[in-house]
C-alpha cells in the first residue's frame, strides 16, 4: 500500500469509511503539512498586497457583483437568520431540490443516486475534485491563463500541473493541445467562460474533450459565469446522460451571493460521491434560503445579465475609442493590455481608489477589471485615463 500512514492511522480512517485506496493521497497531504489552504477569488486578490482602501474605493478586483443579493434573497436572510441556531439540513435538500429541477438534473437525499450537491460555494467542491481524481502521476491540466485555485490544490496534493496557453484570436480553450499535454491526466479543467478572459469554449469542443480524454480521467467545467453569457451552452446534461464530467455552479457571480456562500457540484453519483467524500459540517441556512429565493425570481439572470452587459460594453467602446487593447468578454470581467507591468498600473490605480484585479504572470502586461455599477466604471475610466499612456 502506498501510504506512510500509521497502522493507528489507517484503522482509523477504515473505520471513518475512507476507502483503502485512498490512503496514498491522504498520506500526501498530511505530509505536504498543515490545513490545506483554500484559495478563492478573495485571497488571490489579496495576495496582490495592494495598500487598504478608503470605504468609498471602487473594488473591481474580484469578479464580485456590485448589486448583492437580490431584494427577495435579502428577505430570505433577514427571515432565516433567527433559526440560525440550528442545523437545518431541510434547508440545504430544498435548495438542492429547487436547484436540481432548474437545471433538470436528478438530487435524491440517497447520496448513491443524487446528481446534485450542494456546496457553500463552487470554491470547496473545485478543490475537493482535484484532491480526488489528481495525484502524483494524474496531473491536472487547464488552460493558461485561467484561474488558478485549482493549480493550487493540485500543487498541495502532489500533482503535476499543466498549463496550456488558450488560443491565440480567440481565446477559447485549445482542447486538442490539452489532449495532447496530458495522456496520463487525472483532471481537465474548463473555465467557460473563462476567468479571466471572460471568453467561451463551445459546447462541441468540451464534447470533443470528454469523447477523446484518456480513461479514467474527469473533466471538470466550471460553470461559474455561465449566467453572464449569452453564447455558452451549460454542460450540466453531460453529467445527467453519465460522462466522466463534474460541472461547478455558484451564486456568487450573477447571484451576488459571493458573502453568503452557496454552490453546487453537479456530476454521476459515483464521480460525485468521490469529490464529496472531503465534505464537512452543515451549510450556512441564510445561504440556503437565500440562494432557494433567488430561483424563484425568474426574470433575475435576463435582468442581471443585461445591466451588466450593457455597463461592459459601454466601457469597451470607451476602450476602442481610445486604441486601448482589450479582450471582447462574456462575462462580467474582462482583460486590458496596459502596456506595462500590470502589477505597477494596479497600484497607479489604487492611489485613485479604483481597485482592479491582477495580472497573470503570462501575460504580464494584461490585467483584468471586474465590471461594477456605471458609477463605479466612470470612475475607472477617470482613473485608467490618468495612468494609462499609449
Ligand atoms: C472560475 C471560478 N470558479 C470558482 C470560483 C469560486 O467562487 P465561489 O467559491 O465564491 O463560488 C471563482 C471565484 O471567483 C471563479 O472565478
């Protein structure tokens, strides 16, 4: 058996229900050290070490939704918060419920038939499937640049990381040259749309990806801006009809539930009971209810996604007004070249209070801008034009 755990260690794990397989992989991880560090859009911002901002600052650095939750979710907190003293896992079955007929995929309280899974975030089920189906030679593969937080958790397990530059033009995905990187893959990773390209990948290339990868590995699509995007086609039906696919789903984008917390994961039950075997503790239930009325609000994502659109596209024709080199997006973010270091822009643009979000070390002289309220992108644009020179 492949594990330096203790005979103590291993009885005790057994006796938890882990399975002796997995024994390697927990063996990694408790010797690669301490907790295992939970990286979201949040701390990759923060890791940026900008100077802390006035309250009035404009923070468009993290992919967050400037209008919060919707005015029935809020009500749906203020109403749940005074059962706060319990667990309530009805709470977590109704959202799952209500999420699973919106998506038309199958929950069933039974985890060895249930489709769905609730999550507080798409963050712990994204760090959770590279912990299970990457390991020391099933390397994670994604695309570059593409959010990291995976390459995070696959470093931490031991797994080597694959990075395959998107297409140049278009920015999609290259699925065949991720093919041909990883025979021996354990995770493929598709951001569509891309963060933080805001870029789509289409459903015929995802589903060349899932017919030609290699056995035995998964293909994760994390669906996270899906509800921005007006071309993207969801995949959730890939894992109703059985591929080896696990789709993210989270109310922190369109929702503007990024405090709140709550996601999903969407796959077969036994690629799903896999990802959830890390899972612990009960969902937070002002989360729960919040997310549950947000669905119920049928109009929200058309809504959403054209105030946001329209404030986008409005700052892209200011951009290519100015001769300003940015990336077309889908999504509510999208990349600018600055023609130098992204890192020093950031920080011009911080002393302004407009808080923009990072560069990727790949292309170093990019960054990429969240969009807020008009407001707050009148304000970037003040702040752009003072530090921008062509
Ligand atoms: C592509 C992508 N996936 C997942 C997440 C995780 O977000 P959350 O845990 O809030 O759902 C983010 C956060 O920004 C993201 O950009």
């Amino acid at each position: 058996m492949p594990s330096s755990l203790s005979a103590e260690q291993q009885s005790d794990l057994l006796r938890r229900g882990f399975s002796r397989r997995t024994f390697g992989r927990i063996a990694t991880i408790l010797t690669a050290g301490a907790t295992l560090p939970f990286y979201n859009e949040h701390a990759l911002a923060q890791m940026s070490k900008l100077p802390s901002l006035p309250a009035d600052a404009v923070k468009i650095n993290a992919n967050e939704n400037p209008l919060g939750p919707c005015a029935e979710a809020v009500d749906a907190v203020c109403s749940a918060a005074k059962q706060g003293g319990r667990y309530m896992w009805e709470a977590t079955d109704m959202l799952a419920q209500s999420l699973a007929e919106t998506l038309d995929v199958k929950f069933s309280r039974r985890s060895e038939e249930s489709y769905l899974e609730i999550f507080p975030g798409s963050s712990a089920p994204l760090h959770q499937a590279v912990l299970a189906f990457c390991l020391k030679d099933r390397p994670f593969v994604k695309a570059d640049p593409g959010y990291e937080a995976g390459e995070m958790a696959a470093k931490y397990a031991g797994a080597k990381v694959i990075n395959v530059p998107l297409k140049s033009g278009t920015y999609d995905h290259d699925v065949k040259a991720m093919l041909a990187a990883a025979p021996d893959a354990g995770l493929f990773y598709v951001c569509n749309p891309n963060n933080p390209t805001g870029t789509v990948t289409s459903r015929s290339d995802i589903e060349y990806l899932v017919a030609n990868k290699p056995q035995g590995s998964v293909v994760m699509i994390d669906e996270a801006y899906i509800h921005f995007s007006e071309s993207a086609v969801p995949c959730t039906d890939m894992a109703s009809s059985g591929k080896d696919v696990v789709i993210l789903r989270t109310f922190s984008k369109l929702y503007g539930m990024a405090g709140l917390r709550a996601g999903a994961a969407i796959a077969r039950p036994d690629l799903l009971q896999k990802v959830t075997q890390w899972s612990a503790g009960a969902m937070p239930i002002t989360a729960m209810y919040a997310a549950n009325a947000s669905l119920k609000v049928k109009s929200l994502v058309t809504e959403r996604r054209k105030y946001m659109t329209g404030i986008r596209e409005d700052t892209f024709r200011w951009l290519a007004a100015k001769n300003v080199e940015f990336i077309p997006s889908e999504t509510n973010c999208f990349m600018i070249n600055v023609k130098r270091p992204g890192r020093d822009f950031a920080k011009d643009m911080a002393a302004q209070n407009v808080l923009i979000g990072r560069s990727w070390p790949v292309w170093p002289n990019w960054i990429r801008v969240s969009v807020g309220t008009k407001d707050e992108m009148l304000k970037f644009r003040e702040a752009f034009a003072k530090s921008y020179s062509a």
